[in-house]
C-alpha cells in the first residue's frame, strides 16, 4: 500500500518493552464531541453517515492529531457498527446514544442475527477509512483500529441502548445459557475477520472493547466474556499469520473488570487497558512484568484546573514508571471536557516522563 | 415503647460472631416493586406519600415478612428522604425514579441547603413509621433502619437523577474540593442525627448505602467518601451511648469499592456489605475475622430456574461459610423478579447452611 514512513514509534517500543525516551499518550474518544471541529462535522452529518463515509471519518480521526502532540491516532468507527452488519438497525437518537430500534427480546430472533457475512462488503466502509487514515497521518504516529467484545456487543442487541442494570442481556446469561453462547460465538466470529480486515487495511495496532465487565461477577465473566476475548486473540494472530500479514500488538480493555486482572493478562493481549478504580501498583503486581498497562486517569480530573491536571499527570507517571505503560484516561473522555484541558494533560505526560 | 420481645436474632448472633444454627437472610429492595401487593398500594399512593405516611410505609415493609421466612425487615423509606428534609424538592417521576427538580448547580446553590433542621419535626414520619413497625412486627426479626451516605447523597443533589458517569458531581470535588466537603458535612451531620433518632424510635440495625462509590478513585474515595462514612459510626455510637440508647450493629455497603475493602472494614462498622463482583474469600481475607460480611448474590440469578437458585445459594454458603455472613443479593432485587424466585433463594439458604 505504500504507506508513509512511521517516524513516531513510541507506543510500539513501549509494548515491547523497549526503553523510549518519554511516556506515550492518547486518549479513549480522543476524536469525539469535546472538539468544536468534531461538532462541526457531526452538525452536517449523522453520526453513522460519519463512520460510513471514508473521507469524513479519517477527517475527525485526524483532528485531535493536528491540535495535540498524541502518540496514536484511533479510527473514528463506532462498536455497535458490527452487530449493525450482522443484520440489526441501530440508529443514534439525540440524548440517547446509539440504539438498536428492534432489539433482540428473546433467543427466538437470533434468526435475525446472521454471522455468515461478507465483512470486506459490509464493513468496507471501516477498512477504506482505515487505508486513507494511514496515508493521511503521514506516519505521525500509529493508527489503531478496534472492535467491541462479544459480551458488550451482545448486551448492547439485547439491551437496544445504554443501561444501568444490564438485566435484560444478563437474564440470557442465566436463562438461555446455550442461546447465550451462540451469539457469542456468532459475534466471536465475525469480530476476528473485521479484525484481520483492518490490519490488511492498514491498523497497526488493535483495542478490544469489553465496557460491560463491571457489571458481571467473575464467574460470568470467566464463562461468558473472557473464552471469546481469548479466542480473538489467538485467531487474530493465526490468520495474520497464515495470510501473511504483520502481527499487531492488541490491547484488552475490559472496563471495571478488578477481579479478573490475572486471567486478562494471560489470555494473549500484550496491552491491558486499566479503567481509575484500579491502583497502578496493584495492577503490576496481578499481571506481572510482561504486560504493558494502559491508563489510567479519572476522565473527571481534566474538569480540574491545568495545575491539577499536571500534578495528576505527574501522579500517573510516578505510579506507573518508566516502563510498558501508556498514558490514556481510565474511560473515554466526556464530551463536555475543554480541549486545553486534554492538551495540558497530553503536554504534562510527556514533559514529566522525559527520559532523555 | 413496650416493644414485643424478639424470637429471631439469628442475625444480631451473627454480627457478634456466635454460632447460629443457620445462616441469615435478607434481601435489599425485600419491600418493593416485585411484589405485586407493593404494587396495589403503589396504585394508590405516590411514591413519597407511602414514605411519608407510616401506616403505609409499615404496610409495605411487613408485606416481605409476611411472605417470606426473612431474618430482618427493613424499614421502607428512601435515601432521598434526607436531602429533602434538608431543602431540595424530590419527585418520583414514572420511568425515571427520583428526581430532583431543582438540583445543585454550583456551590452558589448551598445556601438552599440547609443542615441546622430539627429532624424530629422533618422526619417524623420515618421516625413513627419504625416505631409502628416495631410494633407490628411482633418480634418475628430485627428491623433495620438505613441511610444514603453522604458522596452519595451528594452526587444526587447535583445530579438531579440516576447517571452512568455521574460527572456533574465528580466535577464538585475536582473543582470545589471545599464547598464539596462543607456539603458532605452539612450531610453527614444531618444523617448522624437521624440514624440515632431511627435508634430511639425502635431500629435495631442500622445500614449506610453509599451506592455511588464505584464511580470514584480510591484517592477520591479516601478523601470525599470514606472520612464521613467513618465520622458517622463514631458519632453515631457515641450519641447513642450519651443519650442511653442501646447500640446498635451498623452495616456499610459501598458498592463496587472493592479498591477499599481493608478501610472500609476497619471505620467503625460491624458488618460490610458487599456487591456480586468481589469474591468472598478475597472479601474474608481483606476484611479480617472480626467483620461480618453481607452479600452478595447476583441479583441477575434470581431470573434462573428454581434449581439454578438453588445451586446458587449452595454456592454462597460454601465460599462465605458458616460464620459472620448474612446471605443477600449484591444490590436490590429488581422489579421483574418473580417472587418465589426470591422465595426459593431464601428458603435454600436456610436449608443449605443448616447446622442444628
């Protein structure tokens, strides 16, 4: 593909543990509602039309690299764009979120749920953004591309939007037990070839999103979200393999999931994303010295003042050291958040883990 | 008061750490919408009118009892109750729970805060409503009166209702650490009061719900949450023992604090309640043999088969043990549970932990 020369590689010696010379940095929704020119954009088009439309989603990808100094740049997509290609609607209702309009209400309409498709067609529009970023970014620094978890993909169908409780998805769990894996299953399956899709498109590195965790115990998890997580990875790394493709670092990030940090870092994932309600020491001693950490700041703390924001940073840096970890907030950042705020969070990591 | 003599104090022999010939049970939200004889009186009554009438609120409360083989009985109030005995308007709006009209803008918006209120006058009605109880309960169990902690009282003031990231009142201790802390203190001596009036009026346990806690960092929590959890049994306990009231246990439930589970275990209270994501043997080895641990059953297991339950509260037993445990859910029981779903839990528990 010809792509331009990487000249920030940072973020990929930090996960090979590799000494660099300062911290890298970015940021969960980094291309997001905070940004006036994001809003922009979004003013003129729905937000799905932005994620389907190649030129507009490496545009908002690109926005937050021309303001701020980041170290990875993260294709502006959505995670919901999947079981949206499995056959369901899903449509972004103003105050509400993305929103399934037809979720599904019992195992009876998995027929609706179809995983036997043609992800290079359906989801073409995430590769051809991928492949265009690439180009755009100019090597900057490295593009990452992402999908959503099969558990948080799954509640996401059943639920139809946001939720505090998650019941009705966790109901399937503990009622429709054998219905509740094969949705997972189904999920598992296509997130491996999207997956594969947008390294061949050009992502150098790739994040799963396992948001829901927090609100499964452990024994949920350990049954439900982490064999599929395991599963994506070890089939994402073959058939790179087998189709002659690089191998990518890929990050786990499964929010509030404190109990089960052990399993995450042994289930084939070189970076494990750590949300705020853990402390960085606990999390290196549960993982051990092989696993690069990424996190992990209260997205709340950039309301604070630029002083606080820098103590904070420093704070970060002091907790997680020198070595395989990458700055990011704990969760994405709010959309109500001012964009200085980020750029002296950005700025104070990497003044204050300066190495050189 | 002439109180009828109690015949069950399983759960009192518990929290002191004597043998008990079965383990005790409770459940949170036991007197709620799951029941469709709350539901009758709900048909006619607004939600604050049922708290603000004792007859009804005595009603509701013994609906639970009357069904069930409980070993407590739980007053039924709402955290929100204080708050607005302290100024704010509370509504119970249909799909949204409670709501604050006009909630805390910025710390300009205190001075509608008041915390120099006579709680006898301004709630009375949860005051008689114990008493009544007491009365009505004729000894069958304990009954506990309850409280919102102060963090959590506190985001919902801001707030207004329910929020996924609660970030409005995240950004108070960011930014106004010290209006913050005059609110939470405003609160905390507002609760102190009305936990040792619950007391005098006939509770015989009390618990704290500081249901917003796995929404901060443990730095946040340490400091905003956690000193007046601490401040409240200390001041609680000595005004009981000033005023010639008997002591009673006290139970602190922060939900998802896992991060703070050996503070939380040495503040001042007998028991700690605990959510569905934190393993009770990590639980037993963090806390310490001296605390009495409540929980903590995924309240999405009440939705499984009647066996399923059933395994399920064999399981708890056997990971919590025969000691210092009373059996609950990890939150409350949620409005479409089946009833003798409940039923089957708290039957198994008995049957399964029995040692006479």
């Amino acid at each position: 593909m010809n792509f331009p020369p990487l000249k920030n590689d940072t973020i990929l010696r930090t996960i090979r543990g590799e000494p660099t010379s300062y911290t890298p940095v970015w940021v969960m929704r980094q291309a997001g509602r905070y940004l006036p020119e994001f809003q922009e954009v979004r003013s003129q088009h729905d937000f799905f039309k932005v994620c389907q439309t190649p030129e507009l989603a490496c545009e908002v990808t690109l926005q937050p690299i021309r303001r701020f100094n980041l170290d990875a740049a993260i294709i502006f997509s959505d995670i919901l764009v999947v079981p949206q290609a499995m056959g369901l609607k899903v449509e972004m209702l103003p105050g509400q979120g993305p929103t399934f309009t037809e979720p599904l209400q019992s195992p009876s309409d998995l027929i609706r749920v179809c995983a036997d498709i043609d992800v290079n067609e359906k989801l073409k529009y995430v590769f051809e953004a991928i492949t265009l970023t690439r180009h755009q970014l100019d090597g900057k620094c490295p593009l990452i591309g992402f999908s959503g978890a099969p558990w948080t993909l799954m509640s996401y169908m059943i639920e139809g939007k946001g939720s505090p409780t998650i019941s009705k998805a966790k109901k399937w769990l503990y009622c429709y037990s054998e219905d509740s894996h094969k949705l997972l299953q189904m999920l598992t399956d296509v997130i491996v070839k999207y997956l594969v899709e947008q390294v061949r498109a050009g992502a150098q590195l790739l994040q799963i999103f396992e948001s829901h965790a927090g609100i499964l115990s452990k024994a949920s998890f350990l049954q439900f979200a982490l064999p599929y997580i395991q599963q994506i990875s070890k089939r994402v790394k073959e058939d790179l393999n087998q189709q002659g493709l690089s191998n990518v670092p890929m990050i786990i990030f499964a929010k509030d999931a404190h109990y089960a940090l052990e399993e995450l870092s042994a289930c084939g994932y070189e970076v494990v994303g750590l949300d705020w309600t853990i402390e960085p020491a606990e999390a290196r001693l549960r993982v051990g010295e092989n696993i690069t950490l990424q996190g992990n700041l209260d997205p709340c703390q950039l309301y604070a003042s630029h002083n606080d924001i820098v103590k904070a940073a420093q704070g970060l840096i002091d907790k997680f050291g020198n070595r395989r970890h990458i700055a990011n907030l704990g969760h994405g950042i709010y959309p109500d958040i001012q964009p200085d705020h980020l750029e002296a969070f950005i700025d104070a990591i990497h003044k204050h883990s300066c190495r050189s």
